[in-house]
C-alpha cells in the first residue's frame, strides 16, 4: 500500500462507518454496533502502526488540489499523531461505555452515525497539514456534534444545542477572516515544525498579530477560554458518553490542539514570542485556569463540576504552549493527553454512579464508594490525579509547566500551579471523602447481589483510570505521552531557532 | 542488595494493595502487619552503601542508601513493626475495621521508605505525597465526628503544604538545574530564586513535620487516629518532614543564613509552646502530640544549625535526635493503649515504662535523651555571635519543659480507669510490641550513634558533668510540676489552640459580611430584583450556585484562612530575617 494511502485510512476506518451506520434500519442493532466497533479498532491498530512508521523516521502525506492555490493536506507528523494515538485510543473506549450506556435507547442509528461522524471529524483535525484542511474539519465537527448534544430530544436538550451551535458557529466564523487573510498576506502555506511565518511576521507584525488574534478567538471558543466557555456547561444535558467525548477528545480538545498548531506549526514559539503575542495568551490562559477551578468549586451537580473542572484543566494546555520554553511547551502537549485521560474517567465514573444509583449530585455521593468500589476507585486515582499528587498523569505536567515557567523567568508559574492545586483539590476531595468516609442515609441497595455497575461501564473506567497511573509511573518510557512531547518539543524549538 | 532496597519498598506497597482488594475480614493480614517492615529493617543493618537509578520509573527514579536514609529505615522499620504488632488488639482483627486500617497502615510505611531511599527530588516527593494521602484514611479511621473533623482539617493543611512543597521544589530544581538531592542542597544557595525556594520547601516540609504555626491540624489528628496510627503519626511519619528539610534546604553557602536563623527562632519557639500548649491538654494523646510538636522544635532547631554552619554533623545529629524521640513517642503512644487494656497489677508496669520513656524525652542521664541533647547543645554553643550563648542558656529548660508536660502525662495516665480487656490472642502481641520499643528507646540510639552518623560525638556515658547538666531541668522540671499540681488549676486550651480562635475570628467576620450584605441587599432590593427579572432563570441559578457555594465554602475556608494567614506572616518574616 503506498505510505500516502495511510491517512485516508484512518479519516475511512470511521467515515465508512459512519454512512453505513445512518443508513441502517433501527432494529438491526448488531450490525450496527459490529461495525462501530470494527471500525474504532481498526484505527487504534493503524495508528499504532503510524507511531513505529514515525518513530522510524517515515512520512507520511495525502494532498490533493482543491481549487488552484489551495490544497486539502492530511500528514501523519509527530504532533498530529500525539493528538490521533489518544483520540483513537479513548474513541475505543468510549465506544465500548456508548454501547452499554445507550443500550435500549432509541434512535440509535442516528446516534452512532453522527457519533462516527464526529471521529472523522477529530481525526481529519488531527491530519490537517494546512490552515484550510483544518478548518474544513473543524466546522464537520461543529456540525456532526450538534446531534449528539440534542440527543435526549427534550427542551433543556435542544436549549443547550442551541447554545452550542451559536457559540461554535460564531467560532467558526472568525477562524473563515483570519484564514483568508493570511492566504492573502503570504500565499498557501502548510504546518510545519518551528513555525513557517517567521519572514512573513518580520514584513508585517501588525497583520499578523491580527490574524493571531483571530485565530486565538476562533479557536478559543472549542477550548473554553474564557469568555467563550457559555456553551460547555449547557452542552451537559448531552448523554454521558457524549460528554466524556467532547471534554476529553473531540470538541474541546480540538480547540486546544488548533491553539497548539498555531503557535508552534504555524507562527512557531520564537516568532510568537517575538509578535509579543505569548504574554497576553498566557494571561488569558491564567484567567481561565483559576476561574473554571472556581466556578467547579461553586457546583453541586457532579457533571456541572466536571465540566467547569475542563475549563480550568484545559487551560494548562494553552499556558504551556504560551510561556515560550521548550519544557513548558513539553508540559502542555503532555496535557493534551493527560487531560484527556483523567477526564474521561470521571465522566465513565460520573455516567456509571448516574446509571446505576440515580445519583447527580455530590451531596448525594455519600457512601457510593462502599458500594461501587471499583468504580469510584477509579474516580479517585483520577481526581488525585488532577490535583496533581506525584506520580500520577496531573503531576507530570504540573512538573513541567512549573520548572518551564521558572526557566522562563516567569517566577509566577509555580505561584499558580500551587493555587491551582489547592482549587482543584476544594473540588474534588470533598467528592473523594464523600464517597469513601461519609454514611449514607439509607444503605445502597445491591441490584442482583452485585456491587458494581455493569462490565461495558466499568471496563473503560478501568482501562482508562489504569493509564492515569501508567503515564505517570513510566513517565520516561519510550512512547510515553511524555517522551513523545519532548520529541516534539525539541524540534519545534530546534527548528525555529536561527 | 538491589533486591533488598526494592522489596523495602514493594513489600509494604503490594501489601498494601492486597488488604485493598481484599473483601473479607482477614486474620492472617492483620496479625502480620508487622514483617512488612522487615526488608526495611535488614536493609538498614545489613545493606552496604548503594546508589541504584531506575531510569524508566516517573522521571527517571534514583535511590540511594546514605547514613540519612540508613537512620530513617531504622527508624520507620521499628516504629512499624512494633505498633503492627499491636494492631490486632488495639484496632481488631476480626472484623472489616482491621482490613480496612491494613492498607492505608502499609501504603504509609511503603511511602516512608521510599522517602528516605530516594536520591532526587521526583522520587522523594512521591514518597512523601504517598504517605500523606494515605495517612488521611487511618486519621478518620474510627468515623467519629471528631475523626471526620480531624481528618478533613488534616487535609486541608496536608494539600497546602504539598502545593507548597511542589512550587519550592519546582522554583529549586529551575534554579539549580538538577534533580539530584545531594547536588541541590550544595549548590541551592547561590541560585537564582533561592530564598523564595528555601521559604516554600521550609513551610511544605513544615506542615508535614508540625511546625510551629503550621502544626494546627496535629493535635487533632494525631489523637483521632487509633493508637497504633498515632504511633507511626508521630513517631514516624513527622520525621518524612523532617527528612525533607534536612535532604533539601542549602547546606553550603552564608547567603541563606538567614533562613537558618528563621528555622532555630521558630524551632526553639515552637520547643516551649508545644510544652505549654500540650501541659494544658486534658486528653493523654493530644498531650502527647503537642509533645511531637514540641520535640520538632528541637530538630527544627538542629536544621537551622545545619543551615547556618553547613557542618555534617548537625544533620546527622537531626538523625540521631529523629530516632530517639521517635522511639520515645512510639513507646508513650502505644503505652496509653496498653494501659487502657491492662490489669491493676500490670499497669504500674506498664507505667514505669512510660515514666522511663518520658524521662528520656526529657533528656535524663543515661537515656538516649542525653545523648540527643548533648549533641545538640555542643552544636548549638558554638553558633557564631549571641546565638552561641543565647542556645546554651535557653536549650536546658526545654528539658525542663518536656518533664512538667510528660509529668502531667503520667498523672492523667494514672488518674484514667482502664477500659476493659483483650482477647489473649492479641494481648500478647501488644505487651511484646510496647516492650521491644522500650527496650529499644533505651538502646537503639546509643548503638547506632556514632557508627552510623558519622560527625556525631556522643557523650561518654559516665561523665558526670553531663549528668549534672542534663539532670538539673529535670529535678527543676519536677519541682515546677509539684507546685504546678499542688497549687494550681490548669487552664484548658482546646486541641488545635489557633485553629479554634481563628475559626471564631472567621466565623464573627463571617456575621459582620453577612450582616452588611444584607444592608446592600435591602438598599439594591430594587435594582437587583429589575435585573434578576431580566435575567430570568439564570439570575436564579447563580443565586442558587451562590448559597450553595457559600455551604461548601463555610466547611472548607476556616483552617485555610488560618494557614494562608500564617504563611503570609512567615513568608515576611523570612523576607526580614
């Protein structure tokens, strides 16, 4: 097969799918969910192939002409592949939680559609070699995630679907400007390590620092900076599979990524920082982390709280990359999977507690951990996790952010990480204590003489929260989330130094 | 002996895990809790001096076997092991508590060990976040309102200090460029940003170790727990804080000289008020954990020594002074145990040996308390400038200090009806477990002094100017509490002392914003209930997010005030010192 053939199989592994799946009759569930699930591990295995054929040194680049001067460009890279590995990976998972999850429901062929849709979506994201290609994908998925956010179909369903698609369009909208400016002022022009804009900014500071402030905008609405966050915690009636995906891999992770693609693959961090345009985005990063961490405090509803906790956690993705160091920039990349995996165990934990004893509520978690034990353990390795306690995933890029922040000069890094951990800690612990060292008042009763939710919603709370441990504990493995983002870093800073 | 160093480790870790996966009541686990600290034990004797990097564990895992580490394994390894043989009589076996107190028991000690092998920096702070993570469950273990109290304000300091300790470790390992303890602590002092990490590794250690103004949560935990957890508490687990200041703060350099002063004024300070604190405590525990408080005010002051005159032999004596009041609290924590369940005949036994524990705390000739002591007053004396003669003057009388609040032990201990028996299946354990922590108080400590630390000079035991200088604030200390007991009533101070007057100041402050909001309130009424009309629902909401907000805030804010509070005070007078 010729190496350009590769990237069109991992959009195809779930594109496929995804037709033949809207295509289907309700009633013919087994077909449905073999095919779903062909396809996700499918991709998990090809990209897998992709990270040795990388590591090796390999390229490979699917481009065709679309219009003259504008190419569509999908290219397996380091960074792309980062952001693939866990989108693949937890789209597996996710998809074993969405089977049992939904079980039962109804409309299930739209939903899978759309749900494989949305994977297309992501990995076209992820492939994206150009400003262009990229934007095409991100607005497939605006499109393809409004379905699944409306799925229940009731008022407060179609409200939140509202508010995400008048946030995500808007979003959308600024990104189409700032593309077309930047085709205009330097020409078509494709990612590349270190950054490409380098001669560009130094003709045109000022335009550029427009277009920078566009794109960040744009993009900022998916990654819930605020103040583009509105949509997030009303995007919460979504059904739980739903949620952990668009928190953890798909929306706001695609938001975050952009951010990352901008500063390093298309400005490059030397050519940012000299625009002056990394302050101001660290700020903004800053800003977001201690307000999300605040609003989380201030809600009872457990997946209210997880979804501000996204706002909050999200932001170190950005901080990273805004603090102009190679390992702060480390930190951040190795946050876009952390995040990923600590958060989509709490939404499994937070959908199989909701399942299986009609809990919504943290004052209603008394005890949980008594009769959900696995489960809620769990939630608890990833939510100490998030605090940051060594040596689980949180801690790894706490680690790095705050050393980069200091080797930067930035003396008010490690101020913010302690802050942040004693926010994160006000918000998760009492969850934690609760479920463990609270009485509940009436004892939990046992369903069939079980204790725990069942196996399609447990096991990928399971796998994932065992990742959280792993990617900390074998930190400096090879092809660890940590030692591929050093990979990363290293040529983008490498590349993009005179 | 690779092998040896690791198991020290996973031995106590996978026990641990399997008392966690373990769903029934499980006799076996709990009546051997104890040989889980055996590896630690042999490693410590047995082991020749080892360095050993594990380059793919977290980031990149060294560990090494130094006379530090060799003192803290002997240390831990005992503390453990005697109070694991006590935990089948004192916590149960026979039921689901017993398992339940296993784990978090074994986790503790794996996490100790850990800290006290570790060579970087990674290593020792997930050593050190393990053992405070784990030792939350043993706080609240009993379940008690007062447990559940301890325990969550336990947390709110525990997650302080390890941000704290994070952002200092952070800022020192920037600045330093190196994540190797031994090189960080050499070359802290003249880098970049050195005294804001100093500060922040001095109050994160702290917290753990019960500093004075960080060590509010201590005597309420401590005494929440049960008596076999209380002994590793203070024993033991105080001793991981200790450790981090002397394997971290700059022992080379004058620039942070006045980070040493800092740590000798708060170390003394804190040696007097533990003891006056502590003589006012009505309950035997949280005496003795104001006595813990106390007594790291002693190895605080070692530390500043360090600190200041970069000898090696002042962190060694802080190794020395760490095993003996370790062994010391070990035998009066699981001595109040003891005499709980014991007969008449034997509790005058047993308290003759608390009286023998209290007077080597206490410093008295012949213990391992005038070992502890004489070395640290021979460093002490020979601080440059007025610290020299100040330390000479002001050292002896915490002796005497330590005698009045370990007398008051001894009388309440005397006063209190025992509880009830034992199963004899326990019993034996508990009496064997109490006896070899006496009987290694009165040796432990002599024996490895100067074989194992090497700077230390002991005392020769049959000098009887030594005697003299260290019998005089006892026989003072026990005419003050002759009078004290004759003549007058004790004021109670509350468990926690601060802590208390912080949470009424806060909860008054709390009335007076209230009550002014609701002025602001009345007076916007009319403006207010326009917008909240206008926004609707979502004006509501946040109304209601607020009040809620609001309950959770009352729980969580109290102790964090105190703390910040605190920190602020001590973070300035660092900036002075």
């Amino acid at each position: 097969m010729a190496p350009s053939m590769l990237p069109l199989l991992v959009i195809a592994t779930s594109l496929v799918p995804a037709v033949v799946v809207m295509a289907l009759p309700e009633g013919r569930a087994r077909t449905r969910e073999a095919l779903t699930l062909f396809g996700a591990v499918s991709k998990v295995a090809l990209v897998a192939a992709l990270l040795v054929g990388v590591a090796r040194g390999e390229v490979y680049e699917a481009s065709w002409q679309v219009l003259p001067d504008l190419e569509m460009v999908l290219r397996v890279e380091e960074l792309p592949l980062l952001f693939l590995t866990l989108s693949a990976a937890l789209w597996l998972t996710t998809t074993v939680y969405a089977l049992g999850y939904l079980d039962g429901d109804r409309r299930l062929s739209r939903f899978f559609g759309f749900f494989n849709l949305c994977v297309t979506a992501t990995m076209g994201i992820g492939l994206a070699g150009n400003l262009f290609t990229f934007l095409i994908f991100y607005e497939l998925l605006t499109v393809s995630t409004y379905p699944l956010v409306v799925h229940e179909g009731d008022r407060k369903a179609l409200a939140g679907g509202r508010s995400y698609l008048a946030y995500a369009v808007t979003g959308g909208s600024v990104l189409f400007p700032a593309m077309v400016a930047l085709h205009v002022l330097v020409g078509p022009v494709d990612f590349a390590s270190g950054g490409v804009l380098a001669e560009a900014a130094a003709q045109n500071p000022i335009a550029l620092t427009g277009v920078f402030v566009l794109l960040v905008v744009g993009l900022g609405v998916k990654a819930a900076l605020v103040p583009g966050h509105g949509w997030l915690p009303r995007a919460m009636v979504a059904p739980t599979p739903v949620s952990a995906l668009l928190h953890a891999v798909a929306v706001v992770k695609a938001g975050a990524y952009g951010i990352v693609r901008v500063v390093l693959d298309l400005y490059g961090p030397d050519t940012a920082a000299e625009l002056g345009l990394l302050p101001p985005l660290a700020a903004l990063a800053a800003g977001t982390l201690v307000f999300g961490s605040v609003m989380a405090i201030r809600q009872d509803g457990l997946k209210p709280r997880l979804a501000y906790s996204t706002v909050a956690q999200l932001s170190f993705v950005t901080l990273g990359v805004s603090l102009a160091s190679p390992v702060a920039v480390v930190g951040g990349l190795v946050h876009l999977v952390h995040q990923g995996l600590m958060k989509v165990t709490l939404f499994y934990c937070a959908g199989a507690v909701a399942t299986e004893l009609g809990v919504h509520r943290v004052s209603e978690l008394a005890g949980a951990g008594r009769r959900m034990p696995l489960t809620m353990g769990a939630f608890t390795l990833a939510g100490l996790a998030m605090v940051g306690v060594p040596p689980l995933a949180g801690f790894v890029t706490k680690w790095h952010l705050g050393v980069g922040g200091v080797l930067a000069g930035q003396w008010w890094v490690p101020a913010l990480m302690l802050l942040s951990s004693l926010l994160t800690a006000a918000y998760v612990l009492p969850i934690v204590h609760a479920a463990w060292f609270r009485q509940p008042a009436d004892p939990w009763p046992t369903r069939d003489g079980r204790r725990e939710v069942r196996p399609s919603l447990l096991w990928p709370a399971l796998v994932t929260a065992t990742a959280v441990v792993a990617v900390g504990v074998l930190a400096d493995a090879p092809f660890s989330p940590l030692s591929w983002s050093q990979l990363i870093a290293q040529e983008a800073f490498a590349e993009g130094a005179p | 002996m690779t092998v040896l160093a690791l198991a020290a480790v996973a031995v106590p870790a996978s026990g641990a895990v399997a008392a966690l996966l373990s769903t029934r009541a499980d006799r076996a686990l709990c009546g051997f809790l104890w040989v889980a600290s055996v590896p630690a034990l042999l490693l410590a004797v047995l082991g020749p001096p080892l360095e050993l990097a594990i380059p793919w564990l977290g980031l990149g895992a060294e560990l090494a076997l130094d006379s530090l580490a060799r003192a803290w394994l002997a240390l831990a390894g005992t503390v453990w092991a005697v109070a694991g043989l006590t935990v089948p009589a004192l916590v149960g076996d026979s039921t689901e508590r017993g398992v339940r107190f296993a784990s978090p028991f074994l986790a503790t000690l794996a996490g100790a060990v850990l800290a006290a092998l570790a060579a970087d920096v990674v290593t020792f702070f997930i050593g050190f976040a393990l053992v405070t993570y784990a030792a939350y469950p043993l706080v609240v273990h009993d379940g008690t309102h007062k447990a559940v109290r301890a325990g969550r304000i336990y947390l709110q300091f525990a997650v302080v200090g390890e941000a704290v300790l994070l952002a200092g470790l952070v800022t020192a390992v920037a600045g330093t460029a190196t994540t190797r303890l031994d090189t960080l602590a050499t070359q802290l002092a003249g880098a970049p940003g050195a005294g804001a990490a100093a500060t922040l590794l001095l109050i994160g250690c702290g917290v753990k170790a019960g500093m004075l103004g960080v060590h509010m949560w201590l005597p309420l935990a401590h005494p929440a727990a049960p008596v076999p957890a209380s002994a590793v508490l203070s024993g033991a687990i105080i001793k991981v804080g200790l450790l981090g200041w002397l394997r971290l703060l700059p022992t080379d350099g004058p620039e942070l000289a006045g980070v040493g002063v800092v740590a000798i004024v708060v170390g003394v300070a804190g040696a007097f008020a533990g003891a006056l604190l502590g003589t006012t405590q009505r309950d035997a525990k949280s005496l003795l954990a104001y006595s813990s408080v106390s007594q790291i005010g002693l190895m605080l002051t070692l530390v500043g020594i360090a600190v200041i005159t970069a000898t090696p032999g002042a962190l060694a004596a802080a190794g020395l002074f760490a095993v003996h009041h370790g062994l010391a609290k070990a035998v009066l924590f699981l001595g109040v145990g003891v005499a709980h369940t014991t007969t008449d005949r034997l509790r005058t036994a047993v308290l003759a040996g608390q009286a023998f524990a209290a007077l080597t705390l206490a410093g008295a000739p012949l213990t391992s308390g005038m070992a502890a002591k004489t070395v640290l007053k021979d460093l002490a004396s020979q601080l440059w400038g007025p610290w020299g003669p100040v330390l000479d003057a002001v050292l002896p009388w915490t002796g005497a200090a330590t005698t009045v609040l370990l007398g008051r032990l001894l009388w309440i201990q005397v006063s209190e009806a025992h509880a009830g028996s034992v199963p004899s299946a326990g019993r034996r354990r508990l009496l064997g477990g109490w006896m070899t922590a006496l009987a290694l108080t009165a040796g432990l400590a002599w024996a490895i002094g100067e074989r194992w630390m090497p700077g230390v000079s002991l005392p020769v035991v049959t000098d009887v100017g030594v005697w003299w200088s260290q019998g005089w604030p006892v026989i003072v200390g026990l005419g003050l509490l002759t009078l004290m007991l004759r003549w007058a009533g004790l004021p109670s101070v509350p468990a926690g002392d601060l802590l208390v007057s912080v949470a009424a100041a806060h909860a008054s402050l709390r009335r007076v914003a209230r009550v002014t909001a609701d002025a602001l309130t009345a007076g916007l009424g009319q403006v207010a209930g326009g917008l909240r009309r206008a926004a609707g629902g979502t004006g509501r909401a946040a109304f209601r997010a607020q009040a809620r907000a609001e309950h959770v805030l009352a729980h969580w804010s109290a102790a964090g005030t105190g703390t910040l509070v605190l920190l602020v005070a001590l973070s300035a007078a660092l900036v002075v010192g």
